[in-house]
C-alpha cells in the first residue's frame, strides 16, 4: 500500500545542512495498523509528510497503491491526497467558522460530487465516530475528544485506504485518548483502513500491529 | 462547494468586523467618489434633458482672428456676422442655429432684484435641442425674423415671477425692456451651457440689429446633422466655409481660426487655448481613466495588504484544504471568491451613498439645476470599479495563499 524506497530528506540553511531522513526504506501494507515512534526531531513528521505527500524527499521513491509518486507536480498530487489519504493532526486543525458538518465535507469540496450526496456521506462518517447530535454545532462548542472525532469523520469521509494520524491523542486525557484509539481500530478491522500513527505513547503504539522506530533519521528495526 | 464558500466568506467578514469595516470604508468611498464624478463626466459628455441630441450636433463657441504681424491675436466667442456668414449657408446640416451666450439681466417684483440669465436665439434653435415645455411653445421662424417681444422662460423663473400661477400670456420685464411669455420650460443644468438659461428671446428682439454686423464676440453656432454618421461630413464642410471666410477688415485680421466641436471636444477644448489645434479628446479620455485608476490604486493597494494579513492568519485553514486535495486554482477561486462578495458589499453601500449625495447635492443647488443621474453608462462603471477591486486586491494574496507550503501553513509557520 506504502513504499518507500531508500528515502533521503535533508534541509538546507545557509550554514547547516540537517538530514531529517536517511536512506528510510519502509513497507506498509494494505490494512495495516502501524505506529511511528522516535524521540523528538528523529524524523518522524517528516516521514509522515513524505507519505502522505504534503513532502517530497531528496532521494529515494515513494509508491502509493502501486503508483509511484515522487515526481508528481502539485496539482497531480492533489488528487491522490484527496481521494486515497486521510490526514488526523494532533491539534485538530478544524475551520472554526464552518460547522461541524461543513468541516466533515471539507474534502469532499475538492470531487465532483453533488451537495445532497456530499450531505449523505458527512452524516455516515459523523455517525462512525458517533456525534450525530453535534452535526450544526462549531468547533469551539466541543471538547478536545469531540473535535478530534469530528477531525476524524473529515479523514475518513472520502473513503480513503490511507489513514495517517500524527499524534491523534497527543492533546488529549487518557479516557479521549482511549475513544479516539478505539475509532482507529474499528475503521482499521471493520473499513480496512490503512493506517499510520505518529505518537510518543509506548502503550497505544503497542496497541497497533506494528511499530516503526526511528532514531536520527535513521530506523531502528 | 459555491454555498460553503460565500458562507466562509461571511462569517470570515463578521469574526474580523475591524478588517470588513476597514475594508468596506475604502470601497464603498472610492466608489461613491468614482461614481459621482463619472456620473458628472457622463452627464457633461452625453448629456439628457435638452441636449440630448448632442451626438448629431457640432457647436462652433470659439473663434480667434490673428493680426498680419502674426503679433497680436484675439480670442473671444464668434460674432453674429461670423456665423451667419460661415454656418448659415451650409448644406450638410440639417439644421443650423446662431444664438447669443448668456447675459446677465435683472427684473424686480414687489421691490425685489431677481437676477436672471438671458440669451438670445433663432427658431431652429428650438429645433435642435430638445427642451421640456410645461406649457406653452417656442417662438416660430415669423415671430424670431420679425422680432417680437416674445419669451420663453425657465419653471424656476415662472415661479420667482409669477408663484404657481400660470404664465402664459402674462408679461415679463427684465432689463428694462418687457416680453409676453409664450412658453415655460424645465431648468436646464448649468452644465450644458449650449442650452442653460432662465430667459429665452427672439434673436432680433427690441428691434436689436446693432450685432449682426459684428464678426466676434457674443454668440454661438449649433449645426445638425440628419444622422450622427454625417458628423465628419459637417465638419469638413465647416472647416472649408471657414477658410473661404473674410474677415470684415480682411487687411488688419487675415486669419481667421474656429472649430466645430462635439461635447466631448467641447469639454476637452476647456483645457487648452490654442485655437488650431486638434481638441485634445483622446488626452482627455487617457487623463480621466489615468487619474481615477490612480484614485483607485490606493486602497486597493491597502486591501491587498489587509488582504495578505488576513491570509496569514488563516494559514492552518490553508494547510488543512491542501492536505484535503485542494488544488491551487480551488483556493485562488475561495479566496477571489470572498474578495468579491466583500467589494460587492462595499459595492452596495458605495451605490448607495453615491444615490445619497447625489440627491443631497441636487437639492443642494451647488450645482444649478443640475440632477444627477445614474444611466446605464455610469453603472457599467460602477460594476467595472468593484470587479477593479475585487479582483486586483485578489489575485496576488490569493495567488500567494495558494503557493503555501502546506506543512508551514499547518505550523502557521509562514
């Protein structure tokens, strides 16, 4: 589902070049549950970026589904981000002025999809993560749990294979933590959801099929 | 997609009411000025009302005579004699009209000066501009030749002269000579002055003759063509009856120099005084759009940088539409999209306040008798501001919001 072959990506200043990723070859596989874990500044933002192309590396290949995609340009990237990856961020990151529901159907906006079908699909994906009865509230009248499930039901409205997660629980308390995981794995066993977890949390990593450690830019195992 | 757009542009507007208010100042003011002085312009250049065959007529208002010595030169309105002598016997026109320019007399009623504008004209003269008669009619062809004392006086004159009363009939004295009233007509603007006055008279009135032998000074020429294709026609047959002109002393003044204008070229004759020279229209022209696009310039220039601040404190919406699959061309059109909804607002309140003034200053007077009006022309202009606006203060931030790198936009590192 997710290769990425010898994966090079440094940054350059005027003064110091920093190699975030070094030579990084990973495989992750369709249904997979994977969790990323490293010390701070080991690299791991920047490998999820790279998978969910918002990065492009230095050096290296990525295939997403089979297709490879590093030498995309922006506006054929697009597409892929759209309809085959689903991005959960660990500040949430929903647009305050819309509704909960507007927020939900945020990625539909970007397909052609008629506004009653884009309607039907942000109430599937609100009852998935159960907040139904919050659909015309705003972000600022929910809790940290309820947003994050709300950032949720938006990753995973288009029906995407790839779910990416960085640090989904990181702003939470551990019972909104705990919710949050439980959603995870029901849409990883009941949807076959790919997904890939950046967290700092060794118990809910190990929750997961597998770990992906990375140290220095460099991985582990 | 376009419903959640114009739903994030409104909310977006009443969360930052500093910015909208800020904003929607310098749109709806540039465009209250924009609107007023186009709809000045435009009521100058294609004038309703009297004048509103203006693009078939050609006014001869000018004229200059150069001594042999080339040393010295006069320059004052035509003479009767010029007129008649060049416009009269022309056959392009279909009509063709001599008439005086406005001279200032006074009449009393009950004890009181009431200063009035008179003019002197023929009978085509009534042909050629339109005027709005309340009662009564112009004086015919007999009446102007044979001289009577006859008027036709403006609906502002009427009432200073005789109340609400009707006026037909009754007699005028103004000048110390008296005319019968004929005819009242709607106040004519002092801004198309081919036609504005308060009294109106036949040409030879009081059995005045004494200017019909005068080359210069005092009157003016009206010539009309059937079709405002023919405008060239008349023109080249002026310029030609011109140069075959003589000067009553042909010895002392052997040049000779006028011009048929149109109201643009009347206008733009307003800037300059050399006589030979073409009117400089298309100087004009560039000079009206060049000063109002520089009147413009500046707040769009103070939108576009309210516009990139705003634009940064939005970067984490950007950052998410990005990671969503929102290409560059979708945020350039959510972003342009909110701009024109903002300057349609501000277009809205400007239209407004434009209607406001314009009624404030018509009922003011500073103006005499002048209205303004709102035509199709001047509205055109008013849609072109705001797109001016809306698009332009646009584009760049949108351009550059949708350029954002989206993990720095997500940081709101940008």
């Amino acid at each position: 589902m997710i290769k990425i072959e010898s994966g090079i990506k440094s940054y350059h200043t005027d003064t110091i070049q920093t190699t975030a990723l070094n030579d990084v070859s990973i495989h992750i596989k369709k249904g997979e549950f994977v969790s990323i874990m490293g010390p701070s500044g080991c690299g791991k933002s920047t490998l999820m970026n790279i998978i969910g192309l918002l990065d492009k590396p230095c050096k290296g290949q990525i295939y997403i589904d089979e297709q490879r995609i590093e030498s995309y340009n922006d506006k054929s990237i697009a597409p892929i981000r759209n309809e085959k990856i689903g991005f959960v961020f660990q500040s949430f990151h929903l647009i305050n002025d819309l509704s909960v529901l507007d927020n939900i159907e945020l990625p539909l906006l970007y397909r052609k999809i008629s506004a009653k079908e884009r309607r039907r699909l942000a109430l599937e994906a609100l009852d998935k993560v159960s907040l139904n009865a919050r659909a015309k509230h705003f972000p600022n009248q929910l809790s940290g749990g309820q947003q994050q499930r709300v950032a949720i039901a938006r990753a995973i409205v288009g029906k995407p294979k790839i779910l990416l997660a960085d640090e989904p629980t990181g702003n939470l308390d551990s019972a909104m933590g705990n919710e949050i995981m439980a959603i995870l794995h029901d849409l990883n066993k009941k949807d076959d959801t790919t997904i890939v977890m950046v967290t700092h949390d060794d118990e809910k990593a190990q929750r997961t099929e597998r770990i992906i450690r990375l140290f220095d830019g460099q991985l582990l195992n | 997609m376009l419903r959640v757009y114009i739903l994030l542009a409104l909310k977006v507007l009443q969360r930052r009411k500093f910015y909208t208010f800020i904003s929607l100042f310098c749109i709806s003011v540039t465009l209250m000025v924009i609107l007023l002085v186009t709809s000045l312009v435009e009521n100058i250049i294609h004038p309703p009302g009297a004048e509103r065959n203006s693009e078939r007529f050609l006014a001869i208002e000018k004229m200059s005579i150069t001594a042999a010595n080339g040393r010295s030169n006069q320059r004052e309105q035509p003479g009767y004699q010029f007129l008649n002598a060049v416009i009269k016997p022309m056959e392009t026109p279909e009509l063709t009209s001599i008439f005086s320019t406005r001279s200032q007399v006074a009449g009393f009623r009950n004890g009181k000066r009431i200063k009035s504008q008179l003019k002197r004209t023929d009978s085509q003269y009534w042909k050629i501009l339109q005027f709005d008669f309340i009662e009564g009619r112009p004086f015919s062809e007999t009446e102007a030749k044979q001289g009577q004392n006859l008027a036709v006086i403006s609906e502002d004159t009427a009432r200073q002269y005789f109340d609400e009363s009707s006026a037909l009939g009754k007699s005028l004295t103004v000048g110390g000579e008296s005319y019968q009233v004929i005819g009242v007509v709607e106040n004519v603007s002092v801004l198309h002055w081919n036609a504005s006055s308060d009294i109106w008279i036949p040409l030879f009135a009081n059995d005045s003759t004494a200017f019909t032998q005068q080359a210069m000074g005092g009157f003016m020429g009206l010539i009309m063509a059937e079709e405002a294709e023919q405008i060239p026609a008349m023109k080249s047959e002026f310029n030609k009856r011109l140069a075959a002109y003589k000067h009553p002393d042909p010895k002392r003044w052997p040049t000779v120099v006028s011009s048929a204008n149109s109201k643009f070229e009347q206008v733009a004759r307003l800037f300059h005084k050399d006589m030979d020279t073409q009117p400089k229209t298309k100087e004009l022209a560039i000079g009206i759009i060049v000063t109002m696009v520089l009147f413009m310039l500046l707040p769009t220039i103070n939108l576009i940088n309210l516009n990139i601040s705003r634009i940064l404190e939005r970067s984490s919406e950007i950052g998410v539409r990005k990671s969503f699959g929102a290409r560059s061309s979708h945020l350039i059109t959510q972003f342009l999209l909110e701009n024109i909804i903002l300057t349609c607002i501000g277009g809205v309140i400007g239209f407004s306040l434009a209607l406001l003034s314009m009624y404030f200053i018509s009922v003011s007077g500073i103006v005499p008798f002048h209205s303004f009006e709102i035509n199709f022309r001047v509205l055109a202009a008013a849609v072109s501001v705001i797109l001016f606006f809306g698009i332009l203060s646009g584009v760049y931030p949108a351009w550059k919001m949708s350029r954002m790198n989206p993990i720095k936009a997500l940081k709101g590192a940008i």
